[in-house]
C-alpha cells in the first residue's frame, strides 16, 4: 500500500523544507478532495536510538517533497496543511541517515491524513506503529489491514524478482513461478476490495478500492454500477467526479459507439481530422516514444499495417508525447518505421485525444470500423492478426 518510495526519495536526493511547512496536494485522482485541513502527526518510538531521525516523504502536483525531524526521546512530530486526503510515508532512521543500504529494508509506515492529530505508537519499529486520533488515517490502516496478507506477499515476490541474478531473469522460469505465486494473490486482492466496496458504501477508500479494481481499461459494466451505490458525499468529490467523468468517457468508447471525433497536427503541422479517415478500417493507436511496451508492440502494429493496408486498412497514431520532446517523437517514428499518419499536440498524459477517450495507460487502441463505429479496442499481438484478417479477407 506504499505508494511513495524510499528508494524514489534517495534517487531523486533529500531536500528538507522549511520545518511544519506542508502544504500538498497528492498528484493520484483519488487524493483530492474540496477542503484544506491542518493536520498534525505525533510519534513516539518507546526504543530510540539518541542521534534517530525521521523523514516524511509524499507526492504533490509537482512532485516528491520530504521532510525530517529530529527524534528527541523517542519523540518527533510533523504538521502543516494539506488540500484533501493526502497519502504519506514515515521514515525511521535509527542512525539519522538515511543511506542506500538502510533504504534497502526500510522501517517505514504509510498513512493518510487530510486533518486532525494523527498519533503514533510504537516500540522500536515505526511499520509496526498503532495509530489513533484522525479518522481518516484510522480508516486507512483498518482498510491497508485487510490487504495486508496480499501485500506482503507482493512485496516478496518483488524482492525475489529483484534479488535475482540478472542470468535468472532472463531464464523465464523464475518470471513464470513469480507469475504463478501472484495470480492467486491478485485474485485475493481482488476479492477483499470487491468486499470492501460493497460493504463500506460512505468511505473514501471504496473509491481508492473502486479505482484499484478499475485498473487502466475500466469494465463499465462493473464500474458504473459499483459506482452508483457509493453515498452522494463520496460521489460528489472532485475525485468522484473525475471517476464519473471515466465512466462517461468509456461509455463513448465502447464497442458499438460511435468514435469521438479529434483534429491533431501531423509531424509537418498540419491539421488531421479522426474522421478524414471515414470510408476505411482505422486502427486508432495511442503510444509514446518513451513508453517500452509500446515501442515493443509497434513492430507488430508494422507488420499488420504491411499486411492488410491495400484491403481497406491504415492506422492513426496519436503521440503523447511531451512538451518540447518533438524530436524524440519524429526519432521513434523513423527508427520503428512507422509509415502510417501519425498526430500529436505535445502535450504528454494532457493530450487532447486521449483525454477524450479516457486513455490512462499506454499501449491502447481502438479498432474503427468505415462507417465511424468502434470495432474492438486493446487489440494486441496475434490478436490483431486475427481481428483484421476476419473482416477483411
């Protein structure tokens, strides 16, 4: 359940800000709420170390922040203000560094918090800490309690992944045990989430769960439903507008829809229109350059272009690419042979086009049929292949 980690915080290099100066926002969709709350963390560590530190480390709309505090007999407090629901994690170091090697098993707890007191127990080991005092961050550690056992187990089946030789994982056989021991965990998850949901219709975190369970590729017919028996309060959050805004956005782009309409400009800054491709199969693919699985599927996209582009068939690809990176876009399309129309505005996970479709992971595409309607989307590998070839030949 940590979403900010240790490792992160040292790569990117620790900067304390000014002491009780906090003011955040989480960049996840669900940390937004409408209010600002002061809130106050108070720990107590029973067996400390005289020179202990601890450090509190989050995302914002700009980034990773931290801070740190000093731990004065077994002591150290944080405060600030944050502008919603804003996910932290605690860091204890025992030696006042924290290193490489202390990051590597990280004594680390993670809460939310939007206000109020939040309070802190514990004996030597701060993943350990009982909290109290602030609801929210109650809420939140009963809600992480019931995923614990999937999570530890994710978290070892991660270690074993990264603690292997590099002749190991390239093997496969270590992939594929991995795979085998997580598929039942995340069908564990899946089910605790599910329960969750059903059962806590008021809570902040049936949303967190709603969107976990929604992944990239939102089910309507799951979401919209599950969605609709979350209490009014819930809903009418900006971040349970912005999951209704998902579920209006699938809903234009299911199979059947007509496809929403977009103009981008092309590598020479010309104007293209989705529907200028009206009267042909148009194979709607989002990418990026510096996405890996999708420069590992174009060349299978090539290969059906090749295949089928004289039966009726091209491809749009729209970039998302970032400000200022066009020429790493022009790079990808020359050197993975992209020969079809390409598009983009520049303007990375703010593209116009993929908002629109409500694009939240990439790879993606749609399959669009000449009269305008979607086909099929998330069409991958041999899967294309297949698609393709029984409508066209």
């Amino acid at each position: 359940m940590r979403y900010v980690e240790v490792s992160t915080l040292l790569k990117n290099g620790f900067k304390p800000m000014k002491k009780t100066v906090l003011t955040m926002v989480l960049a996840l969709p669900l940390a937004v709420w409408a209010q600002e709350g002061a809130f106050k963390i108070e720990a107590q560590i029973k067996k400390s170390n005289d020179n202990a530190k601890a450090y509190l480390s989050y995302r914002t709309g700009n980034g990773m922040e931290q801070d740190s505090a000093v731990v004065k007999k077994g002591k150290f407090t944080f405060s600030g203000t944050v502008q919603g629901p804003t996910q932290m994690t605690i860091t204890y170091a025992p030696t006042g560094k924290l290193d490489r090697r202390a990051a590597q098993g990280a004594d680390s707890y993670s809460l939310y918090i939007d206000k109020g007191t939040a309070k802190l127990v514990a004996t030597d080991s701060i993943k350990n800490a009982k909290i109290s005092g602030a609801p929210l961050s109650v809420e939140y550690a009963q809600y992480a309690k019931q995923l614990e056992k999937t999570t530890k187990g994710m978290a070892a089946l991660d270690a074993e992944w990264y603690g292997a030789t590099d002749e190991q994982r390239k093997d496969g056989k270590l992939a594929e045990r991995l795979r085998g021991l997580a598929g039942p965990l995340m069908e564990e998850k899946e089910r605790v989430q599910k329960d969750y949901l059903a059962q806590h219709p008021t809570s902040y975190f049936a949303l967190l769960a709603l969107q976990d369970l929604s992944g990239s590729q939102l089910d309507v017919a799951f979401a919209e439903p599950a969605f609709n028996k979350l209490s009014a309060e819930v809903k009418s959050t900006p971040a349970g507008e912005a999951f209704n805004k998902r579920i209006v956005a699938a809903k234009a782009t299911a199979v059947g829809a007509m496809a929403p309409d977009f103009t981008q400009n092309d590598v020479n800054d010309k104007p293209v229109k989705l529907s200028d491709f009206r009267g042909k199969y148009v194979l709607l693919d989002f990418w990026a350059s510096w996405c890996g699985p999708c420069r590992h599927e174009n060349p299978n996209v090539v290969e059906a272009y090749h295949k089928f582009k004289d039966k009726n068939f091209t491809v749009l690809g729209v970039s998302l690419d970032n400000p200022g990176k066009k020429d790493n876009w022009l790079k990808a399309i020359a050197d993975d042979k992209l020969e079809w129309t390409n598009v983009s505005d520049l303007q990375g996970w703010k593209n116009a086009a993929s908002t629109l479709y409500g694009v939240r992971g990439i790879p993606q595409n749609y399959l669009i049929g000449p009269d305008g309607k979607i086909v099929a989307s998330n069409l991958r590998g041999e899967e294309l292949h297949k698609k393709l070839a029984e409508l066209l030949n």
